[in-house]
C-alpha cells in the first residue's frame, strides 16, 4: 500500500527503571535519512535501533529521539571517582577563563558516567526501549499509510480527469482534420485562387502530420496506465512516480506546441494544471 512520507508517533512505557518515551518524525527526502537521540545509558542500541528503522521506514528523513525519566525513588549510584575528575576539569577551565564560581551540583550529576546505573537494570531497561520503538514504528506506520490513501485517492480523480481530457481532445482532433481540407478550400475560393487537386492533398497530409498529437495522447493514456498500477503495489514507488510526472509534462508540452485550435490549448492548459497538481503530492510519496 502507497504510503506518505510525513507522519508522526510517540510511545510510553513505565517500569522500575522509571518512564521511556520515543518520538518518532519523518518528513520528504529523497533518500532514506535516520537521525537518533538517544540518552548516554542506552547509547549501544544506536545500531539495532537503525535495523529495525529501516525494516519500517523505506524513504524519507526521519528524527527519531529517546527519553529516559528515572523513576523518582529509585537510589541514584554515583560513580565518584568520574564525578571528582569532572569537578577537577571544570574547576581547572574555570580558573583558566578567570572564573571562581563553584561548579553547579545538578549541572554535574547530568554529565555522562556520573550517575550509574546497574547493567541488569540497563539490560532490562533496553530491551523495553526496543519493545517500544516496535510499537511506535507501527503507529508511525499506520498514520503514512492513512496519508498515503489520502494521495492516492486524490492522484486517482486526476487520473480519471486527464483521462477524459485526453479523450475530449482525440475526438476534436478528428474533428479539426475532418473539416480542414474543406476550410483550406474554402480560404482558397474566398482568395479567388485556382489550386490544383493534388497538390491541395498533399499540403493537407503534410500539414495534418504536423498537427497530429495521436502519439501523445497514446502515451499519455500509458501514463495514467502506469501510474494506477505504481498506486496498486506496496514497494516504494514516489520516486518512479515523481519521474512519471516529468513524463506526463513532456507530452503535454509537446502536445500544446502542436495544436492550434482554441478550445484543445483550453484542455492542454487544465491538463498541466491537474499534472502539477499530482506532482506536489508524489513529492510525499515514499
């Protein structure tokens, strides 16, 4: 199923180790783009944390950040020795920059490696890290998928608009080259000029060829074609689609330099207009 690649999702989970909580944002991007935040204590699950990232997420920049709250009662275990040695740099830093102010308490229990906290607790506190980024992974998931049947929704009316547009426009073709050989008569009569048969038919067929958008009105009915069966799969297809738009205005450009008739240039017009519209939505599309 085609999905956006915008969403949003937040988790969390509570235990003895105190509240974890995982926000989850992705935004377009041309490629797949991770960026973590994770605390100090649960640095080592960066690498896991990315496998299971990208099993989920196939394109598009995501932020992802990990919060750890202690639980409130639990006993903090200082390491002293690290606490001591910070205490020493920042006292040293502050002599060097002419400053005496003490070093703030709560400023040093925040460094790194200060507080510790048991490995078993660590163990028990990552795996329900890893547990919740699953979870928050499928809700990321569900919310692209629900933008993503909004796109495709919308891309199909376009769909089925240019569709119409490029049949409206086959049948005034025929029209037009049916009654061009008795306007180019009639202009030559209203002249008082004498034209030989023959030659008439073969400025027609050469002018007729050169009006002739058969081929571009082919291609841009494979185009639609093409683009409902990209919708229909569930790989990631926004930029084989974002290509297809490049496409679609290529014939339609081709297409409005060939025509010379007021009311099909009207339809050429509304057809780029409803391809631009489909582009800035496959921007999205992951």
């Amino acid at each position: 199923m085609t999905r956006s690649m915008t969403g949003f999702a937040r988790g969390e989970a509570r235990g003895a180790f105190g509240t974890l909580i995982w926000e989850l944002r992705t935004v377009n991007h041309r490629y797949l783009d991770v960026s973590l935040r994770l605390p100090e204590e649960l640095r080592s699950l960066d690498p896991e944390c990315r496998v299971r990232i990208n099993a989920a997420v196939r394109r598009g920049k995501l932020d992802g950040q990990l919060r750890l709250e202690p639980a409130t009662a639990a006993p903090l275990a200082l390491d002293e020795e690290r606490a001591h040695a910070v205490a020493a740099a920042a006292a040293r830093v502050a002599k060097l920059l002419g400053d005496a102010q003490p070093v703030d308490p709560l400023e040093l229990l925040r460094w790194p490696g200060v507080v510790k906290q048991p490995e078993t607790e660590m163990e028990t506190t990552g795996g329900e890290a890893l547990r919740l980024l699953d979870e928050v992974l499928m809700s990321l998931t569900t919310m692209r998928r629900r933008e993503g049947e909004r796109i495709v929704a919308m891309l199909q009316e376009r769909a089925r608009r240019i569709l119409t547009l490029v049949a409206e426009i086959r049948q005034q073709g025929g029209e037009i080259r049916a009654g061009l050989h008795d306007k180019l008569r009639a202009r030559f009569e209203e002249l008082k000029l004498s034209v030989d048969g023959n030659r008439l038919e073969q400025e027609l067929v050469l002018l007729l060829q050169r009006l002739d958008v058969t081929e571009e009105l082919d291609r841009l009915d494979s185009h639609v074609t093409e683009l409902r069966t990209g919708l229909k799969g569930d790989e990631a297809v926004g930029r084989r689609l974002d290509f297809l738009m490049q496409e679609f205005n290529r014939e339609t450009n081709t297409l409005g330099s060939k025509t010379q008739d007021a009311a099909i240039t009207r339809q050429v017009v509304e057809l780029k207009v409803l391809i631009e519209q489909m582009r800035e939505q496959v921007q999205n599309i992951e």
